[in-house]
C-alpha cells in the first residue's frame, strides 16, 4: 500500500504486520469534522475541511487539524493533481480513509481545494512524553521542559527525549531542517506533529513527535510546567504534591473533593522544584487537586489529577501462590503455597463480607465459590457482578437470580479481563481488595500457576470499587447500560498511589491508565535484576524495555513465558538479543501469571502483578487490573515462587546458568566447539536476520561444523534433549 513517507523509529522490521488493502469504499461524508473521519470505517472516502499545520518538511504528507482533531492527508497513487498545499492554508479535503503501519491518513485524495491562506494554526496541545499516542496522533502539540539524549549534531533518524521522568521519540527524515544543526545541551520546548508508524499489528506504539523545523524547538524565558505531580508522603490527613517548572515561580494546589476544588496550599517562594503539603484531609478520601506556579504575570497549571489519602485499616497484604514455592530464597518470610485449599481460601474471604461484594472476574466455573456468594447474599450482603460475556461463565447458572450480573458482550480482545473483588469499602476495619492472576476455575485453581494478593486498605477498595462503578455504570444495585463503560471507552478516574501500612502500592486499571508505560518505567528503573514469570508477551514496547534492562551494566534479565509461540511473541527476540528466557510451553500446567520482580534484595524491590498480560491487546482493549507493590518483603515472596518455577524450566539453578555453556574459539573459521554440562540435546544456528541456518544434534563436548557458513555475524540456541532453552549466545564467522 502506498502512503506517506515512513517516518521509521528504530523499530524491527521481523515481527509481523498487515496491510490493509481491498476495503470497499463508502460514499463520501460531507461536512464531516476531522473527529468524525477519524472514526469512519477504513476505505470510506470522508470529506472534511481544516487547516494545514505542516509543510514540505515533513515530506509529501501534509497534517490538516480542525477544532476537534488532525489527520494525515498524502497524494499518492491516484490522488488528484496539484496537491501541495501551505502550512495555514484552510481546505476541503476528499479522499479515502487508509491505515499507513498505524497512522490514520487520507489516501488517495480525490478532491481539494484550498479555500484560504495565511489562517492563524491551532495552539498546540501541551501533553507529556507518555501522552503521546492515539488521542493526539495528527494533531499538533508541545512538550515542555525536554532534554534530547544525545549531543552533537542532529541527524536523519530517531532521538529519544525525556521530560519529567518520561520518554518520548523524535524522529527527522532525511533532509530535515533540523539535521546538521547542534542538538540543544540543555532543556527545551519542542512542538510538532503527534504521527505514529509502528509495522505490527495491532498499531499500538511507534508514536513519535515530528518537528517541522528550527522554530519548533524553543527556550522560553516564560514559565512552563514540567509534568509529571508526583503525591508523596500519603498519611491519613494529607499529602505533598511535587512537581517543576522551567524558571521560578510559585507552589500552589488548589484542591478539593468535587473537580470544582476550592481549596489553597502552597508556598509563594519562588522555586524551580516545587512541593506543596496538603494537611487537614479525611482518612481514604480521594481529592482532586491542580498544581499550579506563578512567575510575575504568567501563571502556568497542571491538569487536574485525583489523589488519595491513606487509611485507617491494618494495611495487610497477603500474597498466596497456588502451586510450590522454594524457601531456600526465602529472606525470613516464607511464601504461601495454598495447592488445593485455593478455592477454599478464597471463600474465606468471601465469608468476611457484611455489608458489599463487588465481582469482577473474567471467568467463573466453581460452584462451591457461586455458593459461598449465595450464602454472603442470604446473609444481608449486596452483590454486584460483571464478567466477560465471550465466557461460559458456567457456574453463574447456579447464582441466586437476585444477584445482578453484568456481562461485557462488545467481543472485543478477551473483554473483561479482570480478576478482582471488593468487599465492605465503606469500613476501615472489613475493607478487603483481591487482585492476581487467577481466574476463578478449577484448571486456575488447581492445574495452572497462578498468584493471589489480599489487601485490608479501604482506599485502595474506594478505588477499585470506582473502577467497577464505570464499568456497572453508577453507584446503585443495577447495572445502568446506558452509562456503562467498558475498554477504551472508560476514563482515567482513579487515583494511582496509596500508602497501604507503609508500604507504597500503584494501582492501574486497562486500558485508560498508561499500564504499559509504568511497567516500562518500573524496568526502565532497574539496577540490579529482573525476574519475569509471564503467561504471553507480545508488547513491543515493553521487550525494548526488558532488553535495555539486560543492556545496563550489573542488571541480571531473566525470566520465563508460557505462550512462546503464540503470535507475535516477543520470546525468540528476547533471547536473540542475549536475554536469558526459559520457555515453560512443554510443562504440565500453564504459567499464568503476568508479574515481574524488579530489585528483589534491595530496599527498593518492586512486584508488579494482575490481570494484564504484557500485551498491546491489555493495554488498548481490555478490562484489566495492575498493582505495583514496592516492598522487599513482598518482592522475595514472589522471588521464592519464580525460583521455584524457573529451576524446573531451566533444569539447573538459576545462578549456575553462566557455568552451562562456553563456546570457542571466536571469531571461528571451520569448527565451533560446544562445552555444556548436557549430555544431548541441538545447536541450532541463525543468521543476523533470524533465518536457522543449521541445526545439529551435539552430545557433552562436540564440534558444530560451520566451515560451510558465509562470513558474518551468528545466534545459536542450545535446547536440551527435551527441547527446552538452555543457553544461547553469539560467535562470528570469519
């Protein structure tokens, strides 16, 4: 399919992708916003009118944006002659609507005509790094506060930045006006247009900012917020707000529980690095709150944000396994294995409920838990319940019938993915939230590896009672279809940090919270070890981000994953990048778990765990439930279960991996020998583009013959006999 140049972003070209050709065009839409064609179906032809925003630098492609959002527009193969517009010329445009690698565009033009020039661009949007995606895309806006990671001069290609803690790319096409000339030593404002090209489907990264040229790049002498507010030292009567601007100004808050906010903190004195306390607040009461700063007579906000104050309850957090874990990790704490007392535990809990249950499990075949929800109703409690309507769900037959049960039937990826409950969030002392990776089945229960976490905090159960209240569609017994909302059409309404007894915890709910980008930042912030134990893996973004973890210097990468060959993994690119990954697909029971730990042994470890698996579908589609919980304690329980699973998948001890296998001489001429402490298993060799070249069968030491090879850079893959991975590496061929 021909479209606009491709504005290329360091991305792999091996993985998957598709073209979307042969779609029948519809009539045109007159008098369509720019909004609306977005939203037409691919191969319609659309009409709408809007100005243009970007000119010959950007290529043949020109962004026109109206009051409700901007579109890419490219004269390709049978567009109507005379295409070449002016950045500020207002136009109509006619055309067919085509997907470019995930950058909506119009192409081919059928009809334009410019109906004036010289017309005033639409202000640019200020978002943040991680803002960059599909609610922008076409649209011009604006990045403050931005430092590029490179220095020298600037050339055609890709250049990260970083602003507020988060990352962004930049891409310049070859021949840019800003190629040649010095990239900035120190901070900027860079404008430009929101553009995507990403060549695997489903289309959900490859966003990059595209300056038009050397005006877009800016040092304001005005004041200008630099994103993100970060909530710290959450206690039951408040909290502090932190946040930068470019020059001194003010640090002030209004804040308040209703977005009408109300209330004043803040400091006047004059400062780059702002804090502000809020004191005086409710216990487990969320606030919304705007960070603002004032330089003279420029006044610069932040977007209102949604923050919550600490509990009163215990802060417990219970963290359950459902299959062995190893103690000999153990740091004095040792983890719960529940084998076949899961469900039982599980109703134990159901059992504490006296006031509220609230259900949010995507699938649901045990009886004996459909029973125990029966009893908590016989006993006075109300229940609410949504699932995922694609499921059987085949023990909801056997729910009392006044229960309501809501079901997501959109058939959209795997729905509601959710696996949480909620119980009594109105009282400090009976709050319960349960989250994890188990579905409430017995293959969950009993056969799968799964984990379970329950955590006595009543703000945390305010928020997850808030996420289920969006998708049941108000605050009442019934379910209000009319204002539910699920996936994509849900918002960002929760709040994100809390203080659960001490210990700090992120919540994330999918697809409306950046889920993918917190993990990002979690593995972004490792300095000494990563340990992975996930179901399917087929995020992009998310493997850069695990092989630039492996990449950092006294960083250990190592992790296993169960759907290996599911398409589009990430596995086989993990380990061709030197990333140890040990596949579980040939084990009796499927690794369902979707955590990573990150630090474990240091005081700053992390666990990450839910219901998202580290897919574009979870961030983009559907219902899931994330929870970042940063203690060490928690983090070795984790540990002694991924010990447990990854020694049975490696066959060794972790620890021992780099003992397995040595290799030499390199660079080799003829023969290649192979020392491992396996008796038998296969080489198997591939070249620098992936293709396998060669597999031979080897037996303790033995020489792989490569005489026959062309000289060049190679990846080989040592299996057991069994097939299993059990080491990989690189050699060149002379």
């Amino acid at each position: 399919m021909l479209g606009a140049a491709p504005f290329l972003c360091g991305m792999r070209f091996s993985r998957s992708f598709a073209l979307v050709a042969g779609l029948p065009a519809a009539f045109a839409v007159h008098g369509q916003t720019i909004e609306a064609a977005r939203g037409a179906a691919l191969g319609a032809t659309v009409s709408f009118t809007g100005v243009v925003t970007s000119g010959a630098s950007l290529g043949p492609v020109r962004f026109l944006q109206d009051a409700t959002g901007g579109i890419a527009v490219f004269p390709g193969t049978g567009s109507a002659p005379g295409f070449a517009p002016q950045v500020g010329d207002a136009m109509e445009i006619q055309g067919v609507l085509t997907d470019y690698n995930g950058l909506l565009e119009v192409t081919p033009v059928t009809a334009h005509t410019v109906t004036a020039s010289g017309q005033p661009l639409p202000a640019a949007q200020v978002i943040t790094p991680i803002a960059l995606g599909e609610a922008v895309e076409g649209r011009l806006v604006r990045i403050n506060g931005v430092a590029f990671l490179g220095a020298g001069n600037f050339t055609a290609g890709a250049w990260t930045i970083s602003a507020g803690g988060q990352y962004a790319e930049v891409y310049l096409a070859a021949g840019h006006p800003l190629v040649g000339t010095p990239v900035p030593t120190g901070p900027v404002d860079v404008v430009g247009i929101a553009s995507q090209y990403d060549p695997s489907l489903p289309y959900t990264s490859g966003y990059q900012l595209l300056p038009r040229g050397v005006d877009d790049l800016m040092v304001d002498a005005s004041i200008a917020f630099l994103p993100p507010v970060t909530q710290s030292a959450i206690t039951t009567g408040g909290f502090t707000l932190a946040w930068a601007t470019t020059v001194p100004g003010t640090s002030q808050v209004r804040y308040g529980t209703t977005p009408a906010l109300g209330s004043l903190a803040g400091d006047p004195t004059p400062v780059t690095a702002h804090a502000a306390a809020l004191t005086g607040l409710q216990p487990a009461t969320f606030y919304y709150a705007q960070a603002f700063s004032v330089d003279g007579a420029d006044t610069v906000f932040s977007d209102v944000g949604l923050y919550a104050t600490a509990s009163a309850s215990s802060g417990a957090i219970r963290v359950y396994f459902n299959r062995s874990t190893d103690h000999s990790v153990s740091t004095g704490v040792d983890a719960a294995s529940l084998f076949q007392a899961t469900d039982d535990t599980i109703k134990a809990y159901i059992d504490r409920a006296q006031s509220t249950l609230d259900i949010a499990m995507y699938n649901t075949s045990s009886t004996m838990l459909v029973a125990a929800v029966n009893a908590a109703v016989s006993r006075g409690v109300q229940v609410r319940w949504i699932a995922e309507g694609s499921n059987t769900n085949s023990a909801l037959a056997s729910l009392n019938s006044i229960v309501p049960v809501l079901y997501r039937e959109d058939g959209l990826g795997s729905g509601t993915h959710d696996k949480f409950f909620v119980i009594d969030a109105e009282s400090a002392d009976r709050a319960w939230v349960m989250g994890g990776s188990c579905n409430w089945t017995n293959q969950g229960f009993f056969d799968d590896y799964n984990n379970l976490v329950f955590i006595q905090d009543q703000s945390l159960a305010k928020c997850y009672r808030a996420e289920f209240e969006e998708m049941w569609g108000g605050s009442g017994p019934q379910p209000d279809p009319s204002n539910s909302r699920f996936g994509a059409a849900k918002t960002d309404n929760t709040p994100h940090w809390f203080n659960i007894g001490g210990v700090p915890v992120e919540s994330r709910f999918s697809p409306t919270d950046g889920t993918t980008a917190r993990i990002i930042g979690a593995l972004d912030a490792a300095q000494h070890n990563v340990q992975l134990a996930l179901y399917v893996f087929t995020e992009n973004s998310l493997a850069d981000a695990v092989v630039h973890a492996h990449a950092r210097p006294g960083v250990t990468v190592r992790g296993d994953m169960e759907e290996v060959w599911f398409s589009g993994s990430e596995f086989n690119y993990l380990v061709g990048q030197g990333v140890e990954m040990y596949s579980h697909y040939s084990e009796p029971g499927l690794l369902h778990h979707k955590y990573a730990i990150i630090d474990e042994g240091t005081p700053d470890a992390v666990v990450v765990t839910g219901s998202h698996n580290w897919t574009a579908t979870a961030e983009s589609v559907n219902d899931e439930n994330t929870l970042f919980i940063h203690d060490p304690v928690i983090a070795n329980l984790f540990f002694q279960e991924w010990t447990a699973r990854h020694q049975a998948v490696a066959g060794i001890d972790a620890a021992d991996a780099p003992a397995l296998l040595t290799t030499f001489p390199n660079p080799v001429r003829e023969r290649l020998w192979v020392r491992t402490r396996l008796q038998q298993g296969t080489v198997a060799i591939a070249d620098a583009v992936g293709r396998e070249v060669s597999v031979v069968p080897f037996r303790a030491d033995a020489a792989v013959d490569v005489g026959g090879l062309r000289a060049g850079a190679y990846l080989f893959t040592l299996r057991d006999a069994r097939g299993r991975l059990a080491g990989t590496g690189r050699f060149i061929k002379e």
